[in-house]
C-alpha cells in the first residue's frame, strides 16, 4: 500500500518516509536495550510530521524529560490520528492514557495487557507496561503479560531478559538463570539478560561467578543510558562487597565506573546518583564508610539541587539519608516536607500505596541522625521490606533497607528479634558472610555459645571468596 511501511515487528505504519521509520526502530532497539540515544525518537517527526506513531512515541519520550513539549508531540499524533494505521491508532490509545497525568496504574495494565494480545510483537509496549508493574510492586503482572506475547516472539532479542527478572522478583532463580543466558544466547550484549543473570548469581552468593561474567561483558556496555552502565557496575561492586574483598575494590569500581560516569557529558546524574547512594549506604551498614566519607560529602554537595529531587521515590529516600547523614538536616527537611506535600495531592489509592515511601524517607532520616530509636519505632519490629517496592526498587536494591533495620534492631537491643530474622534469612542465602557477622553479633549479646560457630562460619566464607 502506497504510504505504508513495515516497522521492525511488521506491523503498519503510515508513512513515506525512510528516516521516519528508522527513527522508530531505532528507538525500539535504545529502549529496550537501555541505551543512551532514545532521543533518537525525536527525529521521526521531523522526518514525517503527519506519522501519528513518530509523534504519540515522541510525546511518550519527551513527557519525563521536557514535559512542556509533550503537547506537541500529542496534538500532531491527534491530528492525523484518522489517516493512521490500525495498529498506530492502538499504541495511542495506550500511550495517550499512560502519560496522562492522572491515569489508574490498574487501568494502563489493562489496556496494554488487550493490546498485547491484538499486537504481540509489540516489545515496546511491553516493556512500557512492565516499568510500570514494577513502580506498582507487581511483578506478577509483569511475568502474566510477557508469558503472554513469549510463544510469539520465542527467537527476539530482549524478551528472555524481559522474562527473566520478573522470575527472579519473584524468587524462581533457576528459571530465571535459564531465561537470562537464552536471551544471552540471541544477543550476547542485551544488557537486560547479563543484568537479569548477575542477580541471580549474587543472590546464591555465586559472588566470584557473577564478578567475572560481568567484567567480561562490560566490554559491551559504553552505549548503555547512565543507569544501566553504572547499575551493572553496582551489583560489581555489591558482588566485591558482599564477597568480603578488600574495601578498596570496592573503591576502584566506584571511582573506575560509577562517579567517572558524570565526566560523559551526556550522562543523566541522578541516575547516576541512585546508584552511587544505594552503595554507600551498603557501605554505611557495614562500618567501612571511612574509606569513602570523601565520597559522601562531595554527593550530599550535589545532593542539595533541587533539580534531582522528586524524580523517584527510592533517590529521594537515599537522599534524605545522605543529606541527614552529613549535616544538612535543614536541607533533608525541606525534602521531606515537599515528599508530604506530593503524597498529599495524589488520589487515594496511589497515596495509601505511597505511604510506605514516605515511611521510610523518615525512617532514614532518623538513622541518619542516630535516632536508632525513632528509627525503628517507625519501621516497626515486623518490618518487611517487601512491602516498600512501590518506591521503585529490585529486591536487591531494596536489601539494603533490610539491612538497615536489622542494624537498628542491633543496635536497640533487640536482639532475639534480630536472631530469629537473620536465621530465616540464612535460610535462603547462607552463603553471605555479613549475615553470619550480624547473627555472631546478635548471639554474643545474649552471651549465647553460638556466636563461637556463627563467627567461625562467617570467616570461612570470607576467606573463601576471595583469600
């Protein structure tokens, strides 16, 4: 048909233009393999104003990062929506409602979930809706809607990895392991499947195995956008720390691959940020921030822009610490305050969910004044992290707070609590030295004679990992 053209999944698009549609499956390809150009989205409508699909994905682009301009994008795709493609009409029906600023999170999974099923080879939306999922802590509807399109897509690039971190969210590590090297398997360099894979290997403290995967991959990751290169960098440096290598490894990889990421001048920092705070805190936990308090202050001084604020709940949490932790209490306060002030003027529901970031946001702002007490009066003693994935983080990411109130029970006396946690842990990962430091700790603050194994346990590993 004259006018038409064929995008990467074969699906129709009215438009003449061969720049246009390149534009697109460019896009397609940066954004599920987490590139740093998905602004190449932008040029489709300057190649063909009237393609309805340059523009609705344009305005679905630009609506996080120059949100003035969305208007543009979306009237243009409004305008020549008649003349569009049965399957253009269909992405802007979801897109549309997806960056409408008071759309229901359940409705948008609906409404991706129905075009998925006219539309399976559409990853995009795919993955558009499972960012989502993972915002709402449902991981579960993540799994059901890409089991959904898998028997249609079983050979393309992205989808094992797409596949493989809603299995590990959901703890099916094996299945998770073997969908992540298939997807490895058809694109050695899908950033998503070597990530996918690396948390698995670091949740079976498999810590040397997961350190030399990804070193040899990184070769392949200059082209990732600043979150995924220095995310994967983190759990590096995560696998060295949790392994009980020398600190100053731990050092290098965050001078080496985390903070020099900010030298590129197309990095996004706080993308950056959130991956160098959610290791510092790790850092702070374990008694070894002496060896990185330079790297602190310099953070908590670029932390004070407001600018990086209100972008995600799990930065801002991570800020409030660090602002607290260094001083600028007044400075975490504002932050908080203006945390309140957004929670109050979201609708019910997103706000009952919301809650628990904010919760946790003054959680950390105790601890990082020492009110150990406080802290832990309002994380309660049945805290479970699990229920704090709204604020936008893996069960990795979201460790780190576990290991805060285990801290704080610590550190609060609290020790029988502490003891029954960290053995239901060690349960499912009994290879990790610092939880046999926290229980030899906990049992020698009852004077319990199994403190004696615990330590004996916990330098075995250590010296185990890496001698």
């Amino acid at each position: 048909m004259e006018g038409v053209t064929l995008d990467k999944w074969g699906y129709e698009v009215k438009t003449s233009s061969d720049a246009c549609i390149a534009a697109i499956n460019s896009y397609y390809d940066q954004v599920l393999g987490y590139g740093r150009k998905r602004d190449v989205i932008l040029e489709a409508p300057k190649a063909d104003p009237r393609c309805v699909l340059g523009n609705i994905l344009a305005a679905s682009f630009i609506c996080s990062s120059d949100p003035a301009r969305t208007p543009q994008f979306l009237d243009a795709s409004k305008k020549y929506l008649e003349n569009g493609s049965g399957y253009e009409k269909a992405v802007f029906d979801v897109v549309s409602y997806f960056i409408h600023p008071d759309r229901d999170d359940d409705l948008a999974v609906d409404m991706h979930s129905k075009h998925l099923k006219n539309y399976p080879k559409d990853l995009l939306s795919l993955k558009r809706i499972q960012v989502l999922c993972f915002y709402m802590g449902r991981p579960d509807l993540s799994l059901q809607l890409v089991e959904q399109v898998l028997p249609l897509n079983k050979q393309a690039s992205f989808i094992y990895g797409m596949l493989a971190f809603q299995l590990l969210e959901l703890g099916r590590m094996l299945d998770a392991e073997k969908a992540a090297k298939e997807g490895i398997q058809i694109n050695k360099e899908d950033a998503w499947s070597q990530h996918a894979l690396c948390h698995v290997y670091q949740y079976e403290c498999r810590f040397k195995e997961a350190i030399e995967f990804m070193e040899e991959c990184s070769s392949s990751w200059s082209f990732l956008s600043s979150f995924m290169y220095t995310h994967n960098w983190w759990h590096v440096a995560l696998c060295y720390l949790e392994g009980h290598s020398p600190i100053e490894k731990v050092r290098e990889v965050y001078d080496t691959h985390v903070w020099k990421e900010l030298e590129r001048s197309d990095a996004t920092p706080a993308e950056v940020y959130l991956n160098a705070l959610g290791l510092l805190l790790r850092i702070y936990v374990r008694g070894q921030i002496k060896v990185f308090e330079d790297c602190l202050s310099i953070l908590a001084n670029c932390l004070q822009d407001q600018s990086v604020w209100y972008l995600e709940w799990h930065l801002d949490v991570l800020i409030v610490w660090t602002l607290t932790y260094a001083g600028e209490i007044s400075r975490a306060e504002d932050l908080l305050s203006g945390l309140r002030s957004r929670l109050s003027l979201m609708p019910d529901k997103k706000r009952r969910l919301m809650q628990q970031g904010m919760l946790l946001a003054e959680a950390l702002h105790e601890y990082g004044k020492g009110e150990n007490e406080k802290a832990l009066k309002l994380l309660g003693l049945e805290f479970d992290v699990m229920n704090f994935k709204v604020i936008g983080a893996s069960d990795e990411q979201l460790d780190v707070f576990n290991e805060v109130w285990l801290a704080l029970l610590i550190n609060t006396g609290q020790a029988t609590k502490a003891i029954q946690t960290i053995e239901k842990q060690l349960e499912k990962r009994d290879g990790a030295p610092f939880l046999w430091r926290l229980l030899e700790k906990s049992y020698q603050m009852l004077e319990r004679p199994e403190a004696a194994s615990a330590g004996e346990k916990a330098r075995e590993l250590e010296a185990a990992y890496f001698p």
